[in-house]
C-alpha cells in the first residue's frame, strides 16, 4: 500500500456539472480556513465503533450541510434522515 503524507478531506457539490467531489487537502494548508469556522465533533475514540449505522448516518448529515449552503441539491436527495428503517423524506423536505 502506498504512504500518504496526513491528509484531511473536503466534500463539496458544484453546480456546473452537477457533481459532488472528494477533494484531498494537506493538512496544514487546510487548517488556516478552518481556523474561525464552526467546529462540530462527530465522533472520537471514547464513541462507539465506527460502524455502518454510524457512517449512514455522517453521509446523511454531510449532505444536509452541503445542501443549507447548496439548496439546488435537494431535488436529488432521497436519503433516510431518521434511523434506518425509517421510510426516506420526500425529495428537498429535510425533516
């Protein structure tokens, strides 16, 4: 397996095309801009397991980011936003 060097990683949604894209940033680049920004810890080592629930659920709430700032996303969302086993919303209907 190849070495990286530390790496953190940007999810972003572009308009034209419409796409979202993974990006890899070096870490001390990227943490300038991170400096006065909102901070929202999801999970650290005293949490359980990162598991699949635990996965769908941060992809889930990586979209309704994306999408508070990025509402022309929306109209493609058809994710579960309660725990699995839940019906998914209704495109664009965040509750």
């Amino acid at each position: 397996m190849a070495k990286h060097q530390p790496y953190d990683v940007v999810l972003s949604y572009t308009s034209d095309p419409k796409q979202l894209v993974v990006h890899t940033v070096e870490v001390a680049k990227l943490a300038p801009l991170l400096a006065e920004r909102m901070e929202l810890p999801v999970w650290d080592e005293g949490d359980s397991t990162i598991d699949d629930e635990f996965a769908r659920r941060l992809g889930v709430a990586m979209l309704n980011l994306i999408a508070l700032g990025q509402p022309g996303i929306k109209q493609y969302m058809r994710v579960t936003q309660d725990p699995t086993g839940s019906p998914p919303s209704p495109p664009g209907n965040n509750s």
